[in-house]
C-alpha cells in the first residue's frame, strides 16, 4: 500500500501480510517500491488506479526485476479523459503508454473492455474482464445487521437509498431533483451513504429544492448491506462508472434499482432493464417516473438475488487466481 489507511483497513484478515510504502501520494511511493521489488522479487505485482498504474509500471522497469504486473481498471477511460481534470488526463495518457508493456489488464465489465481495447488498441490482446468480487458469503448476515438510522423503523414511509461518493461523477444532484418531484405528490425519505468533496453542495441544493427534512446525509458506512436490505429501493445515478457494485449489493438485498444508462456496466449488470430500470443521465423527471414505477411495481425479490449471485467472490477469485498463474509462467518464462 502506498500508506496503510482506509475504512477497511480493520478487516484485514491477521494471516496477510501488509506491506506499507510510508509514501504520501502515490508518485512518492515509486523509490519505496523500486526498494521492494529489489527486495523481495514477488511472484507477481497487481495494481489498480491510473495514478498508481503508473507509478507501479516505472518502478518495475527501474528496478529491473522481472516480475509479471497485472493491470486494473477500474472505470471507463474514455470517461474518465472526458470528465476529468488535466491532471487526470496527463495521469492516463502515462497510464497508456505504459499499457501495452504490463502482462496483463484486468477490467470490471464488457463496456469497460471495449472501450479500452478501442482507445489502445496495442494492449487490446492483454485485456481480460473479470467481474469484482461483489457478493461474498456472508452478505446475508451483513444485511440482518441493524442500523442506527430511527427513519427505518418506519414501515409507512418508504425510504430511497443512494451509496457512492458525493462527488461530481455520482451526480447527486439529479438524484435530489428527482426526488423533490416524488415528494411532492407521494411521502419519502432519501438516506444517501457516502462521504466527499460535494457534502456541503448537496446538502444546501436539499434546502434550496424544499426537501431538507426529507433527506439524511448519512456518511460513509462499513456496512451498505443493512442499509440496503431496509430500503425500499435503491437509486444509482452516475455520469460514468466501470461496473458498480452498488446496483449488484442492493440486489444480493433483493432491494430493487433504479439505474442511469451511463458508460459502463448498468446495462449489462441490468441486462438491458430486465431487473431494474435505465434512465438517461442527468434526466431527473426521467428518474422520479422510474422510481414511482419501481415503488409500485418491484422486481421479484428471489430473481434479483438470483441475478446477483453471477457476481459471486468465489468465481472472481478463481479468475484472477487463474490469470495471475498463467502471467507469472508467461513473463517468467
């Protein structure tokens, strides 16, 4: 890691063995790496995150050790060069230039995929999609979890959840406009899970629009599960993702979704509106008609758990078990 921090660090299993660069950033992490690689000559080096990607690429060619490197992406690139800031656009033309020297790139989605393939065409043959390892064996009893939320002790008022990070390309925003057209001819509350730059916008757009009492900013949260089981329904509303495991958890919930069509991954996780509606991106009267639908007329709570299961860890481990093998035959070889 390039320091060890995060929500998520507790839950480390004792067994694995954490290795902390001590770095600030990731650029300040590359002589730290290049030290480790030397060192320790792992079997194989997995990285995931443009800037990282590329920090990862310069410290194996620095170092000279011959290790397979296994890239991850995690979101659209054209998407991401698109939305983002020039920082991040000199990050991920490095980031594909470095590309077609890895052993291998792992990708969320089909969209993902294809749209790589047709932005570095010299990498295409070394893409492999691997779905993220979403529904884990214990979802069931984090979903029986309690949570400290009083609103959810009320049957009678349906509650609408949203989970990401409260940043432009989650686009929040259409989310509390569609839900001030909701509130406005049927009671609901919205509960949105997540912390990030956009906090103190969201919250005063809530007041702007009318609806402040009917929303809950309720942070970032360990646990989505319990949250989602006791939602009536859940509401991603992204400008762009890679594959969000937002909409396949809320479904291992049976909880139905509503989903913006955005590049990549909820229309092939929603296989074309089969298990949740697609509305356009940043169509706020769009999405206050589906969620009016979906309240009235929810998927099927077996099916949606059903689909859900595609996603299952065991299948994503065993692929990358699979391809982490057969790179490290191949670099090594």
């Amino acid at each position: 890691m390039v320091r060890a921090e995060g929500p998520y660090l507790d839950l480390l299993p004792g067994h694995v063995r954490l290795v902390d660069l001590a770095a600030r950033r990731a650029l300040t992490s590359l002589v730290p790496l290049i030290s480790y690689l030397r060192k320790r000559n792992p079997d194989v080096l997995i990285i995931t995150l443009p800037e990282t990607n590329v920090v990862g690429m310069m410290a194996r060619w620095l170092s000279k050790v011959k290790v397979p490197v296994i890239l991850r992406r995690a979101s659209n690139f054209t998407m991401e060069y698109t939305h983002g800031s020039p920082k991040m656009r000199l990050t991920l033309l490095i980031e594909k230039l470095f590309m077609p020297a890895a052993t291998a790139i792992v990708v969320n989605s089909p969209g993902v995929a294809e749209d790589l393939r047709r932005r570095v065409p010299l990498a295409a043959r070394l893409v492999h999609v691997i779905h993220n390892p979403v529904v884990w064996g214990d979802h069931r009893q984090k979903s029986a979890l309690p949570v400290e939320h009083h609103w959810f002790d009320d049957a009678h008022v349906p509650i609408i959840l949203c989970v990401g990070r409260l940043s432009p390309p989650k686009d929040l925003a259409t989310v509390l406009h569609a839900f001030a057209r909701l509130v406005s001819s049927r009671p609901a509350r919205l509960v949105v899970l997540g912390e990030g730059p956009q906090r103190a916008e969201l919250i005063q757009l809530a007041a702007t629009l009318g609806i402040a009492r009917n929303v809950d900013f309720a942070g970032f949260k360990v646990n989505p599960f319990a949250y989602m089981s006791k939602a009536r329904m859940v509401v991603l509303s992204s400008r762009y993702e890679g594959s969000p495991n937002v909409l396949i958890q809320a479904m291992a919930c049976g909880t139905p979704v509503v989903s913006t069509d955005c590049a990549s991954g909820p229309r092939e996780i929603l296989e074309d509106g089969r298990w949740g509606a697609l509305i356009p991106v940043g169509d706020s009267a769009a999405m206050a008609t589906a969620i009016v639908h979906a309240l009235d007329h929810p998927c099927d709570r077996g099916a949606l758990i059903s689909r859900a299961n595609d996603y299952d860890a065991e299948s994503s481990i065993d692929a990358y078990l699979d391809l982490i093998t057969r790179a490290a035959k191949d670099e090594r070889s």
